[in-house]
C-alpha cells in the first residue's frame, strides 16, 4: 500500500508540475504575440 500511495503522489506531482509548465508556456506565447 505504501509504494501504491507513494506512485499516486508522486503521479499527482508530476501531472501538476506539466499543467503549471504548459500554463507558462502559454502565458509566454500570448505575450510574444
């Protein structure tokens, strides 16, 4: 159950960490264009 736990939060952190990355790399494009 640990390692089970541990994958999920860790997933969690990583599908966040995109969402912030993509949202940046949009607020850039907007702001060249």
């Amino acid at each position: 159950m640990k390692i089970k736990m541990y994958v999920n939060s860790d997933f969690s952190y990583l599908h966040r960490m995109i969402l912030v990355v993509s949202f940046i790399v949009t607020v850039i494009c907007n702001g060249k264009i």
